[in-house]
C-alpha cells in the first residue's frame, strides 16, 4: 500500500536519545581494519530520587578527522551530553562459547548540556 506522507520506500529503522553523564573521557581507537572511531560511555538514571538505577550506554562515533572529532575526544568525564544515534543488537560467542548480545549504538548527533564544574 503506499505512503501518503513518503514517497520513498518504506525502511526498518531503530533510533536511541540518550541524555546522561559521560563516564569517562572519550577515546580515539582504531578497527582491526584500520578505520578510526571514537569510542564513550554515557550513563543514564532513570526511576524516582531514592531508588535511581543507572543504565550504562557504549556509544561509538565515526567523526572524520577535525574540528568534530577534537571537540568529542576533548569532553571531560562528567560531561551531560545529549546523544542520538542508530541503534542495533548485534549476537556473538564469547571466548567462554556463550551466546552473548549487546547493544550497538553508532552516534549521529551529540550535544554538551553541561560541563562538569
């Protein structure tokens, strides 16, 4: 049946915003291929004032080299930084041979709420 308000092909999405605090500083690593990528955490609290629980979130960002990338790998830990990124659950073996799943979630925007003082 078609769209009234696309004319583009129907695509499976999944998205995630995150807003939290960064639980370190991020850090430029690299693939076994070579290609860089900015790797974060960003913890989350949800639940009432007395009973907080902590949702811990890895986020990995493909910012090109420059002023992007720089202004990423400089944010302190403590940072509360608004993400929004694609999200996607990826199944492997670990070295134990346990069937294991995480979630991916690759950064297509960030914002700094609040630096840590």
């Amino acid at each position: 049946a078609a769209r009234a308000f696309s004319t583009t092909a129907r695509r499976d999405i999944a998205k995630i915003t995150i807003v939290g605090n960064l639980a370190a500083t991020p850090e430029l690593k690299a693939t076994s291929t070579g290609r860089e990528l900015i790797e974060y955490a960003v913890a989350s609290n949800s639940g009432p004032r007395d009973n907080r629980t902590t949702s811990w979130f890895r986020v990995v960002s493909f910012a090109p080299e420059g002023p992007q990338r720089d202004f990423i790998t400089s944010l302190p830990k403590g940072a509360t930084v608004y993400v929004e990124g694609d999200a996607s659950m990826n199944t492997y073996t670990d070295a134990e041979g346990k069937n294991r799943s995480s979630l991916r979630i690759i950064q297509k925007n960030m914002e700094v709420l609040r630096r840590p003082a």
